[in-house]
C-alpha cells in the first residue's frame, strides 16, 4: 500500500504573525491557548494592534507573555483568567483584569452551549501530519471545545510542538490563518524540594496503595509526593496535569495502569507542563492519552477508577475544614481548577483518598496556613462537606466523620507548634468548650 503523503506546499498556505492577529475584529471574543501551549507570537502581535477595542481574552493560565495585559492596552483587550497565573495577577489585581469562578469541568460547555459565544480561537498546533491533521500538543483542556465552537481558528504551528494522542486532532483544513514558527516552548522545570516539602511528600506516599489511580496538581508538593512513589507497585494515572514527577514512576514500571477501569493501560491527563524532557516524552506516546477537561475531571468517570488518590494544595485551611486555594483574603492567587472535581471523585471511589497537602505555615514560618478562621474575602474552593485527608509536615488527619470540635482538634494537631496554642483558645471560644 502506498502512504498517504500531505501536500509539502501546505507550509506555503502560513502567513506573517500580523496576518494572523488581523483576522480578529474589535469587540471580538478569543479564546487563547494556554500553559507551554500559549501561542506568544499571536499574542503578542494582537496587543501590538493599535486599531482594536473591547477584545475579551478566555484563558487559563498562559506561559511566556504578559503583553496581553501590559497596562497600554487596557480598553483594546481585557484578559478574562478562569485560572489567574503569575503573569496576569498584578492585573487581576488592578482591575485591568477579570477572574471567573468555575470548576475546570465546566469550562468547556461554557463554550459549546455557547453561554460564551467565542467568535476567535487563537491555539498553538503541532505541524499536520500525512493525513492533513494537526494536534493541539501540550494543552488540551478546554482548547478542545473552543476549537470546536468558535468560528474562527488561528494558529501558531509550532515545528516544537509535540504530537499528542487521545482527543487532541484539528485538521489543518479546519484553520482559517496560521503562521508557522520553530521555537523551544516554554519550559517549567520542577524544583528541588524544601525539607518541609520533603516530609509532606513522605506522608502523602505513605497513604498511597499499591493500584491507587492517582491525580497530581500543580506544585512542589504533589512533586515530592511522586518522587517517594518508587517503592509502589501497579499505579495509575487519571490526572488534569502531567508533570515531570510521572516519568520516572513509568519508565520504572511502577505506573502500569493496569487497575484502572476507565482508559486501562493508558495514563489519562488533560494537559502537561513542565521540562523540556517532558513535552519530549509525551511526544507520539500512545500510552498517553490528551482528553477535555470536561473528560478528565468527570466525577462520574473518575469515580469508577478503584483507590482514586487526589493530591491537592491549598493556601489556607480554618478550623471547621474549609479550604481556600484560589485566593489570598479578597487577592486571587490561582483559580478552582479541578480541585473539587478530583476531590469529590477520589470520596466517590471505592478505597477512594481525597487529599488535600500544605505547609503549615506561610510568609517565612510567621503566618500558620491552619487558621481559626479564613481571611476575609477567601475563596471556599473546598467545602467542609467535600474535605477528607489533610496533611502538614506535623502530620495526617482523616476529617470525614468528625464533628466540628473533633476536626479542630485534629487539625490543631497537625498544625505547626508555635500556632497551636492560640487555635486551642480559639476553638474553645468558637465551640463553647472547655480546655482539658
């Protein structure tokens, strides 16, 4: 049989970067790609336009620019963050900005019930391959639907960008302009962690079963509990977010995936960040499998998975167990995310741990992230209802069942010494209980 061969000359049908960014008209809702698959070079040649006003900008956290926000173009574009990153926070902040409050399963029926009308999709592609389609690489997530819903795609096809499978094809056909460039992306290498980092990371894998099907966030933590993974036998993966962490556990055939029910012998995740080994191992990986964020944080499917193990962190925790992670008081910091889809999911499974891992304190050991009660204008990402497993460096404590006084004791307990002292008066005032 002879191959299928696509016509070389497609590489003739890309544009200039400003070609691309002049397709999108004022007043005009964009989706923007997201994470290494942020399309800088659109990007930034949309806020080089003078000529525009009133574009709104739909994205998750972005990677390599902040020139969509940059204070110029206020009133041309306004940045619309369904999770606040580092480069858009200051503008959140100063109101040049917008955050909205979604769970990151519903983001993308937001955009095919048209409650959002996108007219643009602006997304970073892998090159097309013989058959004339090209992938949505690192970040499928909600590109996948905005793809599918707006009127207009644009493109950066990106010789770098890996070729992922699962749900992540649009055919080159589909791309109204493109312009195609060959640059590294952008690059998010894990940290070493700290010695409190470290402990959390221990305690954390020592709840982890041999067959857990695991969900690992975004951060340090989630990082050090991979690394002390090794010892464990027939892991899974059903995740939002692939990082370097997962790799190794892998390679070592610690994670088989085997005991899974949804995606058997497949790790599962809706988008990657991290080294540039990483986007490398992802690559043309059929054992990775890219799906929407409505697919991967499906409570209903996670569910499903025996020994669903969600690791997640949080910025503060008060005494009943309500955690904030998406804010600082009334400051956004980051956003739901799919903490509570995973959460609720992993209590759903059978054998199933929800948990959520922090530092007991913060700002250099003098604020105790264990609180009598959140700060004013704190965002409850994770009810008291929704909240089992809580682990510090001091150590774990299982909430679920326990009344209002016996989880302020517990979460005391695991609360850094020095802050122990005055939670007890404060519970005792909260709960009208005497001191033992």
């Amino acid at each position: 049989m002879t191959p299928m061969q696509l016509d070389p000359s497609w590489s003739a049908r890309g544009v200039t970067v400003a070609d691309v960014a002049a397709q999108i008209p004022s007043g005009a809702r964009v989706f923007v790609h997201g994470a290494a698959a942020t399309p800088i070079p659109v990007v930034d040649a949309l806020a080089a336009r003078a000529d525009l006003e009133g574009v709104r900008l739909y994205h998750l956290h972005t990677a390599g620019t902040a020139s969509f926000v940059a204070r110029e173009v206020a009133g041309r574009l306004r940045s619309v963050s369904f999770f606040v990153g580092p480069h858009v926070r200051e503008a959140v902040a100063d109101g040049r900005g917008d955050f909205m409050p979604v769970f990151l399963s519903d983001i993308p029926n937001l955009f095919t019930s048209r409650a959002i009308p996108l007219d643009v999709a602006v997304v970073q592609l892998s090159p097309p391959d013989r058959h004339g389609f090209c992938s949505l690489g690192t970040s499928v997530d909600a590109a996948r639907a905005a793809v599918d819903s707006a009127r207009i795609v644009l493109a950066e096809i990106n010789d770098r960008m890996p070729r992922t499978h699962g749900n992540s094809v649009v055919p080159l056909s589909h791309v109204h302009a493109f312009v195609r460039t060959d640059r590294p992306l952008p690059a998010m290498p894990p940290a070493p962690s700290t010695e409190v980092e470290a402990r959390i990371g221990e305690l954390v894998a020592e709840l982890v079963e041999d067959g857990a099907t695991l969900q690992a966030g975004i951060g340090a933590i989630p990082d050090a509990v991979l690394a002390r993974l090794g010892n464990h036998h027939d892991l899974g993966v059903h995740t939002e977010m692939f990082s370097d962490g997962l790799i190794p556990l892998i390679e070592a055939g610690v994670v088989t995936n085997r005991c899974k029910a949804v995606h058997p012998g497949r790790s599962v995740t809706s988008f990657v960040t991290g080294s540039a080994r990483l986007y490398d191992f992802v690559d043309s990986n059929p054992t990775i499998e890219f799906h929407g964020c409505d697919r991967t944080n499906d409570t209903a499917l996670i569910r499903k998975n025996d020994k669903v193990t969600a690791i997640n962190s949080a910025l503060e925790i008060d005494l009943s167990g309500q955690v904030c992670a998406d804010s600082i008081g009334h400051a956004i910091f980051s956003g739901i995310g799919g903490q509570m889809d995973f959460l609720r999911g992993a209590a759903l499974s059978r054998g199933g741990k929800p948990i959520i891992a922090l530092p007991s304190t913060a700002a250099a050991g003098k604020v105790s992230r264990i609180a009598a009660q959140l700060k004013p204008g704190a965002g409850v990402v994770t009810t008291r209802g929704h909240v089992h497993w809580v682990v510090t460096e001091y150590g774990a404590r299982n909430l679920h069942g326990l009344t209002l006084r016996e989880r302020g004791e517990a979460l005391i307990s695991i609360a850094h010494p020095d802050a122990r002292a005055e939670l007890r008066r404060a519970l005792v005032e909260l709960r009208h209980y005497a001191m033992a």
